[in-house]
C-alpha cells in the first residue's frame, strides 16, 4: 500500500512553464542530495510527494480534468531534466505518465474520462506489474470477483504507487486490469539492492487474495496470442522512449558535475599553456564533443517522440 497520498495541494492546469519551472527546481534539488538519496536508499515517498504538489503527475492528462495538456515531447523532456538531478526519481516519472495514459488507449472514451479525473483529482501515482520476466500472477473467480495470488520479482515503484497496472491468467486467457494499492493483500517487499536507479523503488510485490472486480478490467480476457487493440501497443514504444531520456538526462548531469569540477577544481594540464582548467584547449575539445553529442541525442529522442506522438494522434 502506497504512502505516497497524503495531503497536498493539488496543483490544477498549471501552465507548460510553470511545469518546466518546477522540474527544474526539483532537479536541482536532486542534484545537490542526490548521493545522501542515493547512500541512504530508501523508498522516495518525499520525492513523489513533491512531484505531486508541483502538478508534474498530471502534466499529461487534458486541461478538461485539470490536468497541464502537455504532449508526449513535452513530457519525456520533463523526465529528461528530473534525470539530470537524479535518473531514478526521472525514471519513475516517466514510469508514471506510461501506466496513468495507458488508461486512455485501451478503456472506452467513459471510462478512461472517469478514471483520469479521478487520477488528476487525487494526484494519483501510477506504477504496474507486468514485467515479463515472470508472469506468474493467477486469477480466480471467488463469490462475485476473483482473488488475485502471485509474485512479480520486479516492479518498479512498489512501495509508491497509488494505482496499478497489472495483468494474470484468468483459466487460459490474459486478464489485464487497474487497480488500487490500499486493498487488502497487496504487499509491496523492501528488497530492492542494487547498484543504480536505487531510488527507483523496484522490488518486488507479492498479491495474497487481493480482491479484484469486474469493473477494474481493461478489455475483456483473451488467448495469449491474441493480437492486442493497436492503441495498446502504445505502451511499448513510449516505455522505451522513458529509458531513452532518463537515460539522456542522466548524461546531461553527469556532464555538467564535470564542467562545475573543472570551473572550480581540477587545473589545467601541464602541456596546455594556460592557467585555468576552464581555458584548457584538450579540456574544451572534449567537453565539446560530449556536449555536441548529447544535443544531438536529445534532439533524435524529441523526433523519435514526436514520431510517436503523432501516430498515437491517428488513433
């Protein structure tokens, strides 16, 4: 169960400034705690809190409901510069924006409106637990529903999420369906040890009779081989985007860590002819190439983005 939705203030259409603005805030934030965060490894619950009050969760969803009406471009360059200041906490923004939009490709235009207002109403955080890895969650009928038994050995924010996707066999077909944290039965197990993206929050979970309902279906059950609704598949490629920038971002900060050492600390080399390590010919050169070589990177992601921005437009 998520302690992640406690009280806030709810930040309702904030403009695509005022997101930009407060990203950068909370990035720089990060950067300056990040190895505190990174040696103490716990669960990032402040961090979620405080990408709730800035209304970054609900950058993606329509103005209509409250939400900031960003596109997708906008959104992974939102997880771009959280990453900068620490590439967990961009991760699990980017995590968030994949699962909470899913909900508009694969429900009915009702049921999609219904849940994102909640979503945006509640400043919801959306994890999930479907990693393939290990497809071992079970479904079975019980009185009206089904209980939900299994373990995922990966899921990433476990202990933040608020709602989840999930998908289980249902006697021989896949069932997929969203579903809160705070019922009974969903035990979220703090074993996430790793080197990297330790503040990603992505142990593994565990359901022990976890009530599941009709009404929290998406799509009805299918045959494994079944073709999925083609909206769905929109899931694949923006995961994929996700990495890409909390990857890029994670460059740019690393880059910049190393510019800020050279301004401040390191000296020139003793070939260089100069006095400053900021005035040294073979230290420009190479922060040149870095910095030309990422600018190119994040602008074929923002091309890749808009690429796929535009056919989720087609519908």
């Amino acid at each position: 169960m998520s302690q992640s939705n406690v009280v806030f203030a709810v930040s309702r259409n904030p403009t695509r400034e005022d997101l930009f603005a407060r990203a950068e805030d909370i990035s720089a934030d990060l950067s300056r705690r990040a190895a505190d965060l990174e040696r103490e490894g716990r669960p990032p619950l402040a961090e979620i809190i405080k990408l709730k009050n800035a209304g970054l969760l609900n950058a993606l969803h329509p103005t209509q409901i409250g939400g900031g009406g960003l596109d997708w471009v906008d959104g992974l360059r939102l997880v771009r510069i959280l990453a900068r200041g620490e590439s967990s906490i961009g991760q699990l923004l980017g995590y968030h924006y994949v699962n909470s939009q899913y909900i508009y490709w694969a429900l009915d235009a009702a049921r999609a409106h219904a849940l994102g207002s909640d979503t945006v109403a509640r400043n919801l955080y959306w994890g999930a637990a479907v990693n393939p890895r290990d497809p071992g969650l079970v479904l079975t009928r019980r009185g009206n529903g089904y209980v939900l038994n299994g373990r995922k050995s990966f899921s990433t924010a476990a202990r933040v999420s608020d709602y989840i996707n999930a998908n289980a066999t249902l006697d021989d077909n896949i069932a997929g369906f969203a579903v809160p944290t705070n019922r009974p039965g969903y035990v979220a197990n703090d074993d996430w040890d790793n080197i990297g993206q330790r503040l990603s929050d992505s142990g593994s979970v565990e359901f022990r009779d976890f009530p599941v309902y009709e009404e929290d279906f998406v799509g009805a059950p299918a045959a494994p081989d079944v073709a999925p609704p083609v909206l769905s598949t929109f899931n694949t490629p923006f995961i994929q985007l996700v990495f890409v920038n909390f990857y890029l971002g994670t460059a740019e900060g690393a880059l910049q860590a190393a510019v800020d050492y050279v301004r401040t600390t390191t000296r020139p080399w003793i070939t260089s002819g100069v006095e400053r390590a900021a005035d040294d010919p073979y230290i420009l050169e190479r922060v040149g190439e870095f910095t030309a070589a990422l600018k190119a990177s994040a602008a074929l992601a923002d091309s890749a983005a808009s690429a796929v921005q535009a056919g989720l437009a087609r519908g």
